[in-house]
C-alpha cells in the first residue's frame, strides 16, 4: 500500500504542475478507511457521505480505477469527482511508523471547517485539497493560519507551512539606499487605490503564476468586502509596484507583491508594515521565507506559535481607516495620490 502525497515545491516558483496523470482514491471517512479520527469534523453528519472525505490507499497497480467514479450508487457517493490528479510517493509505508496526518478532501459545498494545522507534515504542510473559494472558506482559512496556493493543473490546495515566515516590525530592515529613495519621494505610495492592477501586476510572471482566474475573482470579490487590500507604488502616474493581501482582525496576510522598477516592491512592503503596525495590527504573514523577504527583515516562526498568534489577531479589531490615517502620516505623498 502506498500513501497519496503531493509533490514538494516552492512558492517562489509556481503550484505544482507536472504531476503526472492518476486519481485520488477516496473514501468517506465514516465507513470503511481508518482516517484516525482526522477526516471526521464534530460540525458534519459522519454519515453524510458527500460531506467528509480522507484520503485513502491505493494499490501501486489500482491508481487508474481510481479515477473513475464507481458505477453503484453507494460507491459513487464515496468519489470526490473534483478530485483528478495526485502523486504516489515511491516510497512504502513502513507499518510500524506513527500514523501520519491525511490531508482533509473537502467536497464543494463542504462546511467550514479544518483539521488541525498542527497535525499537518513539515515544510509546506498541506491540510486540505478541494472546497471553493467563497469569502467565507477564505476568511475561515486565513483564521485559522491556512491559506490557497494552486494553479490550474491541480485541485484547491490548502496549506499551512512549518516554519512560517513573518515580519516583524522590529525586525524590519530598511537599508539606507531604501530611505533615501523613500525622503526624496522618487516614488508615490497609496493603498486600495488599484487593488484589480496590484493583482494583475503580481500574476504577470515570465515563468508562469499560480494566481488563477478563479484567484483573481475570489480576491477582488473579497477586496470589494473590505476584507483584502493593496498597496500601490507609482512613478510618474504609472503602477510600478505593490503587494495586495488578506486582513482579518489585526491578521494581515501578504499573498503576493510586483515590481517593474527598481525598489518599488521593497517601498509596498515597507509602507504596508509600518502603516500596518501602526495602525494596531499585531502580525503580518509572509507564508514562505525567501532571500529578498529575508534581507527586508522576514524570520520564521514556528508553526504552532504563528498559529497561537494567528488566534488571537484574528479576534480584534483594527479598522482600516485607521491603516490609511497612518500611511499618510508616515508617507505624504500618499495624500496626493488620494481619490
């Protein structure tokens, strides 16, 4: 028997997108597959077979049959038919090892409710494949330190990395070329100014994105609620950079930023923690370290205590106006840019 995992990558690049062709091979988790207790959520009917699902084993020979739905009505109803892809890992199980975490499969329309982000594998920490992107699932998530990262060659993936990358304001590092650039105003700062462009700007990637067409309207959709926001940079009236992400309480989520001129995306991120921070937010999420992140100041936390401060940002309040009154104060061209 072999376990159902997915390839490792890295959100420098984009999602995964050479897994081979196979299936998932899923059963719901009320009958039949031992889920240790991870697939079933005390919100669900266990005995709602559209609902919850974990991820079973697959014979090496049986990945194909997999893939089809079953042809009795009982057995259809255990196939998540928005399941398509997967990857069997080579390696065997060794049965005496301690039980690993399944990744939740979450039907559309399926609650809103996770398993434990702790329980999830090290490094990039997938804890559920499947579900939609509503602003509700969305909010859910970020709530609870999960977010998405797929693209359009694979299922809705959700993760929650060990460490996660944040950024702290005092570990904030702004070089002195930065300032200068920043006291002579070469470059105009503002926030919800172009959220759609901000966006645009993050998936136009020469070697491809994973923010999908389905990414781009879940996020605009949330923006239009005042749950996610941007920061634009301008030179000369035109967008050169900026970074666009999800707040909930005094959560800031960063999902991605852009730059098209030297220093614009180093000049987002400085006015979006400073003003953020300033304004009352207590933690700002970067989801994976990287070398440019980490010469700005990003450091990893361990995944259990990001998620403890994930917890408690999220039930407090920071009203945005708030974030827009301290970028201006700290950044005046901000007000020029002003609608």
């Amino acid at each position: 028997m072999f376990d159902l995992i997915w390839v490792s990558v890295s959100k420098s690049g984009t999602a995964p997108n050479s897994i081979p062709a196979g299936g998932y091979c899923t059963r719901a988790c009320a009958q039949d597959i031992d889920c240790e207790g991870q697939g079933v959520c005390s919100a669900l009917d266990p005995n709602d077979l559209t609902k919850t699902y974990c991820a079973a084993t697959c014979e090496l020979g049986n990945v194909t049959a997999c893939t089809e739905p079953a042809t009795t009505s009982d057995s259809t109803r255990r196939t998540n038919p928005i399941l398509q892809r997967v990857v069997l890992d080579s390696r065997m199980r060794d049965p005496d090892s301690p039980k690993q975490f399944r990744p939740w499969l979450l039907p559309d329309g399926a609650e809103l409710c996770w398993p434990d982000p702790n329980l999830a594998n090290a490094d990039e920490g997938l804890v559920a494949v499947g579900g939609g992107l509503e602003p509700a699932r969305l909010l859910s998530a970020y709530a609870a330190g999960i977010f998405p990262w797929f693209d359009d060659q694979s299922p809705i993936l959700w993760w929650s990395p060990e460490p996660r990358a944040v950024l702290q304001l005092q570990n904030l590092h702004v070089s002195r070329s930065l300032r200068r650039c920043l006291q002579r105003e070469s470059f105009l700062v503002s926030a919800d100014r172009d959220f759609a462009g901000v966006i645009d700007g993050c998936a136009d990637r020469v070697n491809g994105t994973w923010i999908t067409q389905d990414m781009r309207s879940a996020y605009i959709a949330l923006h239009g609620l005042g749950h996610a926001h941007s920061f634009e940079v301008y030179r000369d009236s035109e967008l050169v950079g900026g970074l666009y992400g999800v707040q909930v309480g005094a959560l800031f989520a960063a999902e991605s930023m852009f730059h098209r001129a030297t220093d614009a995306s180093k000049i987002a991120l400085v006015s979006a923690v400073s003003s953020l921070f300033s304004a009352g937010f207590t933690l700002f999420d970067v989801q994976f370290l990287t070398s440019h992140l980490a010469s700005l100041g990003a450091t990893l936390m361990p995944r259990r205590s990001y998620l403890q401060a994930a917890t408690a940002a999220a039930v407090q309040t920071v009203p945005w106006a708030a974030v827009l009154d301290e970028l201006r104060a700290r950044f005046p061209s901000a007000s020029r840019l002003d609608k």
